[in-house]
C-alpha cells in the first residue's frame, strides 16, 4: 500500500500524543463530573510540543513527496511533449521526403515518356524519309519502264509499219 494512503502513517502522531499524554496523567475523582485527567503543564507542553513537530514533520515529507512527485510527473509529461516533437519533425521530414521522392519519380517517368516520344517521333521521321526516297526512287524506275516499253512499242511499230510498207 502506498505510503500516502496508510491511515496509521497519517494519524500515528496523533495517536502517539494521546497514548503518551494518557500515560503522563493521573486519574482523578472529581466532585462533581466524575472520573477525570489531570497532567502537569510541563509534560502537557512536552507531548505538545512533541505533537507539534512530528506534525510539521508530516507535513514537510507529505509536501516534499507531493513536489517530488509533480517534479516526476511534470518532467515525464516534457519528455512526453519532447518526444511527440520528435516523432512530429521525424514524420514531417518523412513526409516531405515522400513527396520529393513522388515528384522524381513523375519527373523521370514524364521525361522518360517525353523521350520515348521523340525517339518513336524520330524513327517515324526516318521512315518518311525512307518511304520519299523509295517512293522517288520507285517513281523514276517506272517511268524508265514505262518509256522504255513505249520505245519498245513504237519500235515494234515501226518495224511493222516498215515491213508493211516494204511489203506494199
């Protein structure tokens, strides 16, 4: 049990100051109440005095303990208030780290996107190009067939007219 909450240690002084009070005394018979008490001046301020210092003696521990105990609860409770600061700085700078963290991560995956788009935009231009210069390459090997088939056409016309006319 805890000292503070013992009755005998709250009242044994007490009880102390009347056990010896009754022991300094001397039973008398009074004329008129009955039995009664009589103690000299001299052990009556003693045990009074006595009393009086085991009571200020309690008092002073009982208070000393009640300020120990609040100087306990009160650096407990800045210890307490110290540590949520920490936790609430450490969790911020997490948090701030976190966003950092999100924001290079969409900054790389929008360059590597924008990138990939200028590489697929790159080989699309190339391919063009190829495609033009096949298309005109293509083009020219037409037209060389072409006329070479009308060249080959009118000479065969030729021939046929010049065979006819020498057979006229």
């Amino acid at each position: 049990m805890a000292p503070h909450l013992d009755v005998t240690t709250k009242v044994g002084f007490l009880q102390q100051f009347l056990t010896r009070l009754r022991n300094r005394c001397t039973e008398v018979e009074t004329l008129t109440s009955g039995p009664g008490l009589v103690f000299s001046m001299k052990d009556f301020n003693d045990c009074l005095s006595l009393f009086a210092r085991q009571l200020i003696k309690y008092g002073e521990e009982e208070l000393r303990g009640r300020c120990e105990t609040q100087n306990l609860r009160e650096y407990q409770y800045h210890h307490i208030i110290y540590v949520k600061q920490m936790e609430n700085l450490y969790y911020r700078k997490k948090c701030e780290q976190l966003l950092q963290n999100i924001e290079t991560l969409t900054n790389a995956k929008m360059l590597s996107q924008g990138n990939q788009m200028i590489y697929e935009l790159d080989v699309g231009a190339r391919e063009l190009q190829t495609l033009k210069d096949h298309y005109y390459i293509m083009e020219n090997s037409i037209r060389k067939e072409i006329r070479q088939e009308f060249n080959n056409e009118i000479i065969e016309f030729k021939n046929e007219i010049k065979k006819k006319s020498d057979e006229v």
